[in-house]
C-alpha cells in the first residue's frame, strides 16, 4: 500500500478532504522521524513503538574487490508491535 492510497482510504472512513487528510498523514509521519532522529521512542497505543538501536562499529568485507572494510557506528529504526496487535493479526 502506497502512501496515496493509506491517504484515500482515511479520508473515506473519516469523510475529510483530501487535501487535509493528506497535510495531518505527512505530519503525523514527520513527527514520527523528527522524534526517532532526537533518539525518543514512539509509541502508539495498540499498535506497538519505533524506536533506535546504535549499532557498533563492525568490519566487513567488500563483496567484489575481497577487500576489508569497516562500517561505521550508527543507528537503526526498530519497531516492536503490541501483544493486542499481534492478536489481531493472527
């Protein structure tokens, strides 16, 4: 599902515009980074919570020249769904 779509599909089920539906879906979404990239964890009640995970640095090897390379620390955006939305999709 496209964003386009999840857009249409709200704003039939909450009879607002598409236009608006689609400002407070972008918003809602932009938040969602702004808080992860602040390292907050998000989470929405009965469907689970974003979060980050640093990553230490870590060698590697180069898939075509063999060579060893090493990544970077960084982090990753983990999500963990709620035991009721868990139900639910079972």
């Amino acid at each position: 599902m496209k964003t386009s779509d999840f857009v249409k599909l709200i704003s039939k089920r909450t009879r607002l515009g598409y236009r608006l539906t689609d400002e407070v879906v972008k918003a809602v979404f932009d938040e969602i980074k702004t808080q992860l990239s602040r390292n907050e964890k998000v989470v929405i009640w009965g469907f689970g919570s974003f979060f980050t995970k640093p990553v230490d640095k870590k060698k590697g090897t180069h898939i075509i020249t063999k060579q060893e390379i090493i990544h970077k620390p960084h982090r990753v955006i983990r999500f963990s769904a709620s035991r009721q939305f868990r139900k639910e999709i079972k």
